[in-house]
C-alpha cells in the first residue's frame, strides 16, 4: 500500500476538520471536502464532471434528498397534530421509567432502516431529557447511539442483506453471530449517559397502548410496506403523508407551510456532496491502491480485514457502504477451505460500523447534530471513547467465541 495514498486519505479528513473548525455551513464543508477528495485522487476532468453529472442525475442521490424531506415533513406533521408528545406521553408513561423510556424512543424509530432516521427520535429525545441540564452535545450523543443499536444485526437492514447475498449465507445465520453485538452497544450507550437527567413526571395509572398505536402507526406501516412487500422507501413515505392529509383537516390547509418549513437548502448541499463523494470514491478508482490482496502475507491480511471496512466505513458513512465496498474484496480471506468464517466477517463488521459510527459524512450524525445545535468537537469527546471500548469489548467476545 502506499505511503501517497495513506497521506491523501489523512489531507482529505484534515480539510475537513479545517472547515468544521472555521464553522463553514455543514452543507458547503462536504461540497469543499469532495472536491479535495477529487483533486487529490485526481483522474482527469472529464471524468470528473461525469461524477458530478451522475451523482446529480442518479435515482440514488433524488431517493435519498426525497426521503430525508418527506421525513421532515413527517415529522413536522407529527409534531403540528400533537403525536409527538401523544407518542412521548404513552411510552413514559407505559413504560413508568424515565431511562427506560427515553432509550426506547430513538431504538423504536431505529428499527426502521432509513436515511437519517434520527430526525424523527430527536424531537422525542428533546422532550424527555432536561435539556436546561443537559448540554447540546449530550443530547445529539444519546439520540445518536441508541439509533443505531440495531444495525448489528437487524435483518431489516440493507447490509444485512448483501452480506446474505454476497456470500449466499442465511440471514439466520449473520444474526447468530452478531447480536450480541447490540447488547454490548446498549451496555456502553448506558455507561456514557448513567448521569444523565430526565424531565421529572409522575407515571400516571392509565391505559396507553391505544395512544401509542394511534402515535406510532407510521412505524408500523413503514416496516411491514418497506420490508414485507418490499416498496421503494420515497412511496411509503409519500404514502404515510398522504394519510395524515386525509385523516387530518388541518394538515391539509397547512401543507404548504409545513412544506416550507421541512426544506432546508443547506442540507440539500449536504446530501448532494455526500453522494458525490460516493461515487468519486469508485469512479477514482481509489480502491487501486490497495494492490491483489490474495498476495499479502497472512499479518497483513488480517490487518487489512480491521482496516480496509473502517476506512471505507468513515468515508461512506453508511454500513451498506463499507459491506458493499470492502467485502467483496474480503471474500478471499473471509472465505478458508470454502466456508465462510463468520468470525472475521464479524469482526471486519464491527470494525466497519466503528467507521460509520465516527464518520463526520454519517447523515445522522450530521442531522442530529445541526437539530441540537451541537459542535462536532464536543460530540467526538464522548463518541470517540464510547466506540472504542465497543470496539474493544466486541472483538474480545469475538476472540472468546473464535477460541470455545
């Protein structure tokens, strides 16, 4: 591998840092960012207004801006008719322990596979932390992980099923070996946040299952069209809209307001610099560098299944991002004497998703962070060492597994 490539990748992230610190709008500091990217790993102009011109055109890129503004709406809805707080009332007051209850809302909205998801657990998050008491960052941080709890091994998920594809495994088979992930992701998300202060309410001796079907029936709906008759996300989502229009007179009348207010034109640039970014990474022919990797030696091999999907995972941002780049390539290690080892597959997952879980491109992150106001500095205070030591706890209970 070599030494320019590893300076290239280190100039691009520290661009990025530069223009995060210079409090550059988020959106125009990724549009900044891909373009180093792009000089750096040059490959001929053509080329790369081909990259821009097809990130721009691609059904990719309008899925992902569509569904990120029908989310908004969504969720301007939701708060517009009183079902967040009807929602937030039923789970607090269901569940009747405020810890309990605020994890729950951002796990429940996470077993949706989504493009930035978070938006819709924020405002839940915001509701039920004592945000005078509790710092911008803190709250960006607790709406953030336990949103991602699940992508270990929720079979709803997109890299779930490539990985199921790529190598013609079962999905039963991916979560046996990855579950236990979630809970050690819960177990640090607790250890991060145990002092943390909720809002003070006395649980009130009600019936609340009706109120929270009533709040949360979009979840359902989005799960059962999205994975059980597998429908385009873009119409679910306009699907769920339009119900809300019909079942509420007074959406109707205020659509347009609510539309106006969902549309922010520095998170259109956000999301189109991300896709660009996307496609210049396999247009560039960036993944040259790292050579035939059937030649390395052993060492180097096994380095290469931690390093290459961290990598990937941070420059993508998304964990179908890592799987659909990385693993393929892996296969010739993942693969001994025709069977797949599930353990270095999980190992290279998890390795992966602490990439994506960093990433500064993560949609997520960057979404939840602009609703808080948070700074990305304070944030990586406490996301740094919590994916450290769930990366350190995750491949000693792989090593344990591998050894029993």
């Amino acid at each position: 591998m070599e030494v320019a490539f590893l300076l290239k990748i280190l100039a691009v992230f520290t661009v990025l840092v530069i223009l995060i610190r210079l409090r550059l709008k988020i959106g125009y500091t990724f549009l900044a960012t891909t373009a180093v990217f792009m000089l750096l790993f040059f490959y001929g102009w053509g080329n790369m207004g081909k990259t821009v011109y097809k990130s721009l055109i691609s059904w990719e890129t309008w899925k992902l801006l569509l569904s990120v503004y029908f989310i908004l709406i969504i969720g301007e809805i939701m708060e517009f008719t009183g079902n967040v707080k009807s929602f937030i009332h039923s789970i607090i007051h269901g569940l009747r322990n405020k810890r309990l209850a605020a994890t729950f809302l951002p796990a429940f909205i996470g077993l949706i596979p989504m493009p930035g998801g978070a938006l819709f657990s924020a405002p839940m998050v915001k509701n039920t932390l004592d945000t005078e008491d509790t710092k911008p960052y803190m709250l960006t941080y607790f709406n953030y992980w336990y949103r991602h709890i699940w992508e270990y091994f929720w079979p709803m998920y997109p890299e779930i099923i490539l990985i199921s594809s790529i190598f013609n495994v079962k999905i039963f088979d991916i979560v046996v070996h990855q579950w236990y992930f979630t809970i050690v992701a819960i177990f640090v998300g607790y250890l991060f946040t145990r002092k943390i202060k909720f809002r003070d309410y006395k649980p009130e001796k009600v019936k609340h299952f009706k109120k929270f079907i009533k709040s949360s029936w979009f979840v359902f709906f989005i799960i059962i069209f999205l994975l059980g008759f597998r429908i385009d996300i873009v119409i679910v989502l306009v699907a769920t809209i339009l119900i809300y229009l019909i079942a509420y007179r007074d959406v109707r009348k205020n659509i347009l307001k609510i539309g106006q207010k969902s549309f922010d034109f520095n998170t259109v640039l956000l999301l189109i610099g991300i896709m660009i970014f996307k496609m210049a990474i396999k247009d560039s022919g960036f993944l040259t560098h790292l050579g035939d990797i059937g030649n390395y030696s052993r060492t180097m091999q096994y380095g290469l299944l931690i390093f290459l999907p961290f990598i990937m995972g941070i420059m993508t941002g998304i964990a179908v991002g890592f799987v659909g780049i990385a693993f393929p390539l892996l296969s010739v290690i993942f693969i001994q004497n025709g069977v797949l080892n599930f353990h270095l597959l999980a190992l290279s997952f998890v390795s992966g998703f602490a990439g994506v879980l960093l990433s500064p491109f993560h949609l997520c992150l960057v979404l939840t962070k602009e609703y808080f106001k948070a700074k990305f500095v304070n944030i990586y205070k406490i996301l740094f060492p919590s994916v450290l030591i769930l990366y350190i706890l995750s491949v000693s209970i792989i090593f344990i597994l591998s050894v029993f």
